[in-house]
C-alpha cells in the first residue's frame, strides 16, 4: 500500500489526536516523520546514515554577531533553493519578498551538510545561520512526558514501522524553546519559511503562534494528493501549521485539505524563478548542444530525477534507451555524488548534472520524470510531459493535477513508454502553456508585494 493510503488509513482508525505532549497534539508533526520513513521504504531508497556536518562551529558562528537590530520579515530557507541571478545567490521562491522588504528582512539561511559561502556572494546580506538554533536545542534536554503513548505504539505495530518518537518529541521541545527566546527577544512580524514540515521548521510555527507571530509557508515543491503532508484525515490541531501558504497557483487552492489550513489563506503567488528564467535567452552553449544531438538523434528527453527512486529510474532507462537507439535521453540527477548509478549505460543517456533545466527543457522534445516538481515547470514551459509511473508514484502525485492535460503521458511500463513515443503527437507548446496557467499565477512580485501589505504595512 502506497505510504499516503496508509497513513489516511492510520489517521481515521486511530484518536491520533489524543497523543498529546505540553498540550500539543504531537501528530501534527510526527505524521510527516513517519510518512518520509513509509515513502523511503516503499521506494527501497537506502538512506544513508548522516554525518555530522563539518565546521559547525564555523557556521554556528557565521554572521553571528553581525544581527544586531530587529527584523520585521525573517525568511528560513536552505542552500536547496540557492539559485545564481545576475551574478549573485538569491532565494529562487523569495527573491521578491527580499527584494520588497529589503532592509527589514532577516534571512536564515541552513547550509546542510556544507560550509557558509562568503557573504559577498550574495544578493542579500542580512543573514544569520540556522546553526544559531540548530546547536544550542542540540544542547539542551527534555524529559517529556507524553499522553496517550499506547496510541503510538499500536500505529507502529500496524504500519510495521518504528521511531524513536520520544527523542523526537524531547527534540521538538528544544527547538521551541530556542525559537521561543529568539523571537521574544528580536519580535518579528512575519516569519515565513520555505518548507514547513519539518520537526525543526514546525517547532519554529509552534513556538511563533505561542507569541502571536504570523507565520507563511511558500509553496517549495509540488503539493498533491500524494503526500501527506497537506491532507490530514481529520482536524487535530493545527499549532504547528502555517498561518498562510503561499502557493504556485490555482491548483494548490482547491486540492488542499481545510483539516491543513482554511482555502482562504491559500494564496496563489506564482514562482520567481520560473519568471525570471522565462524571461531569458536560451545561451548560445546550450542550443549549440542541442544542436549537436539533434545530428545524431532523431529526439531528444529531458529527464529529471529524484534520489528516491534513482535507481530504479536509471535501470528501467537503460532498458528504454537499448529499444531506441535513435533517442537521446538527457539525465539531470539531483545529486552529482550518486555515481555508482551510472556505470554501464547505453551511449545514449547522458548524464548532464550542470545542464539548466529551465535554459535547456525548451530545446527537448519530451520531459520525463517519476514525480519532480520539474514536470509542473516544464508543462508551464510548453514541453509535453511523459511520466514514468514506477511503483505507481507518477500517477499518485501527479493524476490529479494533470487529469485535463491532453499534452500528458502516463507510462506503466517499458512497452507503453516506447509506444508512446513511437505513436503520440503531443499539441503544440502555444495549447500545452495556455493548458497550464492553473499551474503557476502570474506577477509573483506584485503578488507578494499585495499579500504583505493586506497582513502588514510594507
């Protein structure tokens, strides 16, 4: 059963609202704790065990004492969403709240498992690191008590799945207090934050509502009803839920579940990003390699990947790539350290880790993918999607969103991709772009600058 199916079942056979810790119904974050375990075990996905991040106390440090004043607008992101704009980082889903609320905005910024860049790379200066919260809650301890524990343990029973719950619940309490301190101390209004379900992310929510704080989610990845973490089954609590989400488009406004938060405070906003890169030249590198392939091949697919199921991926292409010889398939993986998945492979799939989605998707034939945010993109783009539903993932996130779409594909298998490459006659991208406008609104500046000032005076 697909980890989504599972958890939905989960949530209307058990009181999991009745699991409660300081009075917070601690479900509402351990449910997206369990679900990235169910999908990485329904995936095969091996995860691998995580080191400590070097230099922590180089990033602890970084910025440090530089934070001084308060800070109306405070933005929490990662190096995930860095992206280079006109010579400089900027934030590829905040760049116009930054550019709006300049000099009244924090941002918090997590580097993962790297080291800070110098700050002069950067569009915005204004920054701290998340390793100002992230090592003092690692410092303190909790003892929590939690009510109800029984609940969990049969859940755990049932979906044959264990964490360490307690830890996690002590944990969550660490960072609510980190957060409670900081935000009594410099009071800022909005907080917004790239992702809310995380443990760290949604203690910052919880620890927010307790002192009257707004808090915003922007809308980072695809949001469907293939994840969990945007329909729970029912209302327990929504403490550590955002405020307001700030959303791609109209699509998102009417899947969301009201148990996650009222449509209302669902606003459409578009993406940054995409309309800055729509607005660019395709560079001369990219349409002479283009133009290369196109010598040797009749077509050319674009293919975004995803860790969870690269492997897999990887191997059903190979076996694709061997039936179509005259097809070149573009590989862009997430990360460029998963090497042992490309060994072996027909000449043609190349692995391009440095090709620009956005710059080349335009120049293909065909995008595919298992479930990438990147197919939102690339239908917006006018490229015909062809999805490759491995384990049924494909059609679990993207069925919906995609049920009126004439310009996209679902394969089941090998045979059927094949055959619809060999037989499909996709519109044309002028019908594919006008399909999708439900996708992404337009004007992401104007929108955003029209969202703070309806909450704040900007």
């Amino acid at each position: 059963m697909h980890p989504n199916l599972l958890l939905n079942k989960i949530e209307r056979k058990y009181s999991v609202e009745t699991i409660i810790a300081e009075g917070l119904p601690v479900w509402e974050f351990l449910r997206n704790i369990y679900s990235d375990k169910l999908l990485k075990r329904y995936c095969h996905y091996s995860e691998k065990r995580k080191a400590s991040p070097p230099n922590i106390l180089y990033n602890y440090f970084w910025r440090h004492q530089k934070v001084k004043k308060n800070f109306q607008v405070v933005l929490f992101t990662d190096v995930l969403e860095e992206r280079i704009v006109e010579g400089l980082i900027k934030d590829k889903i905040a760049g116009n709240l930054l550019k709006i609320t300049q000099n009244q905005s924090l941002v918090v910024l997590d580097p993962g498992t790297n080291k800070h860049k110098q700050i002069s790379q950067y569009s915005h200066t204004d920054m701290l690191s998340a390793f100002s919260f992230i090592l003092p809650a690692k410092l303190k301890f909790k003892n929590i008590y939690i009510q109800n524990i029984e609940c969990l343990n049969k859940i755990e029973l049932e979906i044959q799945l264990r964490i360490p719950y307690k830890k996690l619940i002590n944990q969550f309490f660490q960072f609510v207090e980190i957060f409670q301190s900081w935000i009594q101390k410099y009071q800022p209004k909005i907080i917004f934050i790239n992702c809310y379900f995380s443990l760290r992310h949604q203690a910052l929510i919880y620890a927010a509502k307790q002192n009257d704080v707004l808090t915003v989610e922007f809308q980072h990845g695809i949001i469907s009803k293939g994840q969990t973490a945007y329909f729970p089954q029912k209302d327990f609590g929504q403490l550590t839920f955002p405020n307001y989400l700030l959303c791609f488009g109209k699509i998102e406004k009417e899947l969301i579940s009201n148990n996650f938060i009222n449509s209302e405070k669902i606003i459409p906003i578009g993406n940054y990003y995409l309309e800055y890169m729509m607005k660019q030249k395709i560079t001369t590198q990219n349409k002479e390699t283009a133009k290369l392939l196109r010598k040797k091949y009749n077509r050319i697919i674009l293919i975004s990947s995803q860790d969870l199921i690269e492997r897999e991926l990887i191997e059903i292409l190979s076996e694709i790539a061997k039936k179509l010889p005259q097809i070149v398939f573009v590989f862009v993986p997430r990360k460029e350290s998963n090497k042992i998945n490309y060994s072996s492979l027909p000449p043609n799939i190349l692995i391009k880790p440095k090709i620009d989605l956005y710059q080349f998707c335009s120049l293909c034939d065909f995008h595919s993918t298992v479930f990438s945010t990147f197919a939102l993109e690339s239908s917006y783009m006018g490229t015909p999607n062809i999805f490759i539903n491995i384990k049924g993932l494909s059609k679990i996130f993207y069925k919906d969103i995609f049920s009126n779409h004439t310009d996209v594909k679902f394969a089941d298998d090998i045979k059927e991709y094949i055959e619809i490459i060999k037989n499909w006659s996709p519109p044309e991208k002028t019908e594919i772009k006008l399909n999708s406008k439900r996708l992404f609104s337009d004007n992401n500046h104007d929108r955003i600058k029209q969202f703070l000032n309806e909450i704040s005076e900007f």
